[in-house]
C-alpha cells in the first residue's frame, strides 16, 4: 500500500506536464488562504472572458476506476479509486494473516472420532497442558451407567504435536458408547454391526473434498469459520439415517492458498491445529469419523516430488499425526518393517469393501512430462550426448508397492455378503478433464490401464461392482468405464457395464466458473457433469434387493449429489448376483 501511494505521487501522467503542489492534489485537506493581492481594475476584468464549462474525460474516469491510476483532473474519481485499493488491500491482508495470527492453535484441545468397525474404535486426543497428565481414559455402552477405565495416558508431547491415539477394542456391533476422559472431553460412537448382521447389508456413507476455513471470504466471518459445513449439517440432517463415516478425499488443509507463509513442520501443524479449531465443528452431524487421504494442498500445489523431497517432510508430519494414526488398517500385505512408510488404507464394511489410496507420496512426474524431459534433453544436448532412451523408470501414480496391493485387492474375491469394491483417489480417474490433465490419472495412462483391466477381471469374475470415489477438482463428475469388448455397442449412461467414478469438490472453496470436462472417446463415457457450487458432497446408500425367487443376494447404490445443501442430481446402480469364482480365472489373470 506504501509503494502503491508512492506511485500515485510519483506518476507523471497522472498530473500531466505540472506537477502539482500538496494543496492541488488534495483539495479538500487544505483551505485556501486569503489573498492580500489588490484587487484588479474594472478594465482588467472587463478584458476576462466567461470560463468555459469544464466536461469529464470518459476514458480517464474509467481508466482511474478500473486500473486505480489516478488523474487529478478528475479528483472525485481518484479519491474513490484511492479508497477501493486502500479497502481491497486490507481486506486481502485480513484474508491472509488474520487467522495465522490470531490462531496458532497451540492451546487447541479436542478429541475426534477416526476408523470405527464392528468391535473396535479409533479417537484422537490432543492436549498440550500436560497438567492434565495422567489422562483417565473411560467407556460405557450408552444405555449403561457403568463406566470402564481402559486407558491411563502419562505422557503427551511435543514430538507427536500432543496428540495420541486412542483404540478402543473388545466392543459389541451395532452398540452405541460414550467415552469420557479425565481432561474433562468426552464423546459418542456407534460401532458397525457384525458381518452376519441383517443390518450390515446396508450402509450409508458420505464423500467431499477440499476446505478452506472463510472461503469464500467473508470480513464478518469468523476467520477459522468453515462455509461448507452448514450445508454439510444440512445434508446430515435429510439422510434417511446417520452416515457411518466421512471418506475425505484430500486437500483437508491449504498451506499455499492465498499464500504460503512458511513450510516449516510447525507452520503445517498449525494449519492443521486452525482446521480443528473451526467453531464450524460444532454444528451438529459432523460428529462421525472421518477418515483421510493425502493430496497436493497438504504438501504443495499439483505435488509430484516424492517423499523425500522438500517440503515434503514437514507436511507428512502432522498428516501422520492427525490424520493417519485413525486411519482404517493398512492392506494384509504391507509388511510390519514397512508399516510407518505406508499411507494407504483398506477395510470392510458391511456390504462394501474400500481401498484408500495415496497419489502423492509415491508418484513419479507423469508421463507426458516425463518424456517432455527426455526430448528435450535431446534436443539441447544432441543425438551424441542425450540418453540413448527415456528414462528406465516408468511413470507411476502409486509406486510398486502400492500398485501391487491395489492389484491384489482387485482381482480378491469378497465374501458373499459384499457386492461392492470402492477405490478412493485423491485425484479424478478419468481423463476427461482437459485442464491440469497431468495431475490426474489422465497423466499415467499406462499404470491406469493395468488398473482398469483389474477392475474389469474384477466386474466379470467376482460378482462385484466398481466404485471410484475421487475429489481435487472443484466440480462434480460421474464417469462410467465400458469394458473394451462393449465399448462400440454400449456407449450409453445406464449403469449397465463397467467400473463408475463419482469425483466431488469442493465441501468448502470457490467453484470453477470455466468449464473443463469433456468426453472424447467412448473409454471414459459421461453420464453427469455439474462445475456449479461453493459445497458440493456425495451420499452414497447402499441397500440389499429383495428377490426370493432367487438364493443369491444382490444389492443397490444410490449415489447422490448435494449442492449448496440441496439435492441436485441421483444416479442408481445395481451389482451383480454373487457368482462361484474360477481358480483359473484368477490365476490366468495374474500371470
């Protein structure tokens, strides 16, 4: 604002050929002084002609209110454009440092739910009084007076940011509890019901992406406030039932949006502190777990540098803490050695299996950057010193490890009471959005492949159905994946065939007013597209289909879009009936 004033005074233009004194540039600030000059003769003022009328310039007024470059001509113009600038700039400086300097978060205590299943429950602590210490842990069935202590925390510390992990196990299904702690929080949870359960053939869950705390800014908006949670509360309150949990799809915080101020560990575990300190919490409905993916805005905007890369480091670290530490249980296969490396998730519940994955820890630059790089190195370099080929490494989303246990998810066949496989990416799989398509899987073509085709093996051997759940645009989007063998002759949007993704964002921040999706084979098929809307969350119920002409047991899912808190647009589809699967299929598939 000081170099902006600085300008006005200095710009040339503005005041044409005369510079002008203190008192002409500024009126209104300075009285004029009485003149002692003699008064001039009648004949002097008899040679005077009338003053002619004096008309505003159209184009430096609007040049002054558009670009805020005064013209002192047209001083009533540029005092107001003086002020917008002066208003706009502090409102930005609101916008950026009011919460970060307000709220470091360093005195937040709070507990929160994270994984729940049928006989165990995970809850986060922070507290950083360590007066409080120890910490009393208790539980009781709702409907029982009879409190249990199954906890004593004696040390909470700087190292983990104050938080601890609380695991409740050895509980009932389909039983409602309340925990207490001697720190003076407490909570409820309800456990899911057990596999055998007639109440496990049906679920109902929700799934959003991406919040920003006063986005889209308000100045009278508490600066920690989160918009999209009131519509959120709203959706809570129109299901026909409470949802079991929240699948959040990444970029649960903005460390680089409207600016990055530091990235340092503590910067980014106080972005997480200012989230969980949102009064918007309190709204009610948005007490059930929440379980988290990785994406770009936790680390860095469209993040593909590894994990060992700076800042990599720092924003793994609260992300552990706060997020990955109640998180489901990682796959079967992830050896213990290799355990707190791992970011990616997996479970069962009632009639849905989830895989969780991370696109960020492990990913490689893309391919079609990747081989920017190679022939650009050709170029510079020349046909005698560039590489004889592209690099021996291939471009991945997931990294070996990760990709190999997402296979073997794929291609496991489920238990009978589950018809549904949900894969969960922190990024659209679909290529249909033709801006920042390197990004997205549309920027690992070949890795996705292999991915697709398991789903497929998957769909015509298992008696399962395909569901990706994905966020990071800022849009809504449902795609569906004909296989290749129906791909000419089923091009429609009925859930007939193939694999479907449900993108969805954000919960809370701004919309795209550009439209950016587009279908352009018959690969990836359209079926809906709606870019509108500051909050945007899916619902997805799942119900058993009755049919006593037939023993094997189908199912249904509804998913639903809900824009702003209303309802805008349901898509059904319905899984196969349960089928015997074929050792050889399996095993010619994976060979």
């Amino acid at each position: 604002m000081v170099l902006y004033l600085s300008l006005i005074t200095a710009n040339s233009k503005s005041f044409g050929t005369h510079r002008p004194t203190l008192r002409e540039a500024f009126p209104k600030l300075f009285r004029h002084e009485k003149r002692s000059e003699a008064p001039k003769s009648d004949t002097l003022h008899e040679l005077h002609h009338d003053e002619p009328a004096v008309y505003h310039d159209e184009k430096a007024i609007w040049r002054t209110l558009l670009l805020g470059i005064p013209d002192w001509k047209e001083w009533e113009f540029s005092y107001t454009a003086i002020a917008v600038n002066i208003l706009l700039t502090l409102l930005s400086l609101d916008m950026i440092f009011r919460g970060p300097l307000l709220y470091d978060g360093k005195d937040l205590t709070f507990t929160r739910l994270g994984y729940v299943d049928d006989t165990s429950a995970k809850v986060l602590l922070r507290d950083p009084n360590i007066t409080n210490l120890p910490i009393y842990v208790y539980l009781r069935p709702s409907n029982s007076p009879a409190w249990s202590n199954v906890d004593t925390l004696y040390y909470l510390g700087e190292d983990s940011d104050y938080t601890y992990p609380i695991t409740f196990s050895k509980l009932q299904p389909d039983t409602a509890y309340t925990y207490a702690l001697s720190n003076d929080l407490k909570g409820h949870f309800q456990t899911a019901p057990g596999a055998s359960d007639q109440n496990a053939k049906s679920l109902i869950f929700l799934t959003s992406s991406c919040i920003k705390a006063n986005f889209p800014y308000n100045p009278f908006s508490h600066s920690l406030s989160i918009h999209g949670f009131k519509h959120l509360s709203n959706v809570m309150k129109a299901l026909p039932s409470r949802a079991a949990f929240m699948l959040f799809l990444g970029d649960f915080i903005y460390v680089d949006v409207p600016q990055r101020l530091s990235s340092t560990v503590e910067h980014y575990r106080s972005e997480y502190r200012r989230a969980y300190k949102s009064p918007s919490w309190q709204l009610p409905g948005l007490q059930i777990p929440w379980l988290h993916t990785l994406d770009d805005h936790e680390i860095a905007n469209d993040w593909a540098g590894g994990n060992e890369t700076e800042p990599f480091p720092a924003a793994s670290d609260p992300f552990l803490h706060y997020h990955v530490s109640v998180n489901p249980p990682f796959p079967e296969d992830v050896p213990a050695s290799s355990r707190a490396n791992t970011t990616y998730f997996q479970f069962t519940q009632g009639p849905a299996s989830f895989f969780m994955l991370d696109t960020r820890r492990y990913r490689t630059q893309p391919e079609s950057e990747q081989a920017s790089l190679f022939f650009s190195a050709k170029l510079l370099y020349g046909s005698s010193s560039a590489p004889s080929q592209a690099p021996e490494y291939a471009p991945s989303m997931l990294g070996p490890a990760q990709l190999q246990s997402l296979l073997s998810y794929l291609t496991t066949p489920e238990p009978p009471n589950v018809h549904w496989k949900f894969v969960a990416s922190s990024v659209p799989f679909t290529k249909n959005w033709k801006v920042g398509t390197s990004d997205t899987w549309g920027g690992f073509l070949t890795e996705r492949q292999r991915v697709l085709d398991a789903m497929h093996f998957a769909e015509a051997n298992l008696g399962v159905r395909v569901v990706i759940l994905s966020g990071d645009r800022h849009e809504f989007a449902a795609v569906r994946f004909p296989p290749s063998a129906t791909r000419a002759l089923s091009s429609s949007k009925d859930g007939a065939t193939g694999p479907h993704e449900f993108s969805v964002g954000p919960l809370s921040m701004f919309y795209l007013p550009l439209r950016t999706f587009k279908q352009t084979d018959d690969e990836d098929v359209a079926i809906a597209y709606y870019p509108d809307g500051n909050s945007k969350v899916g619902t997805v119920e799942i119900a058993s289909i009755i049919n006593r002409t037939c023993r094997n047991s189908r199912s249904i899912l509804t998913y639903t879009l809900w824009v702003d808190g209303s309802r805008r647009w349901n898509y059904t589809i319905e899984s196969p009936s349960s089928v015997i699967v074929s050792r050889s299929n399996l095993d010619t598939w994976r060979s």
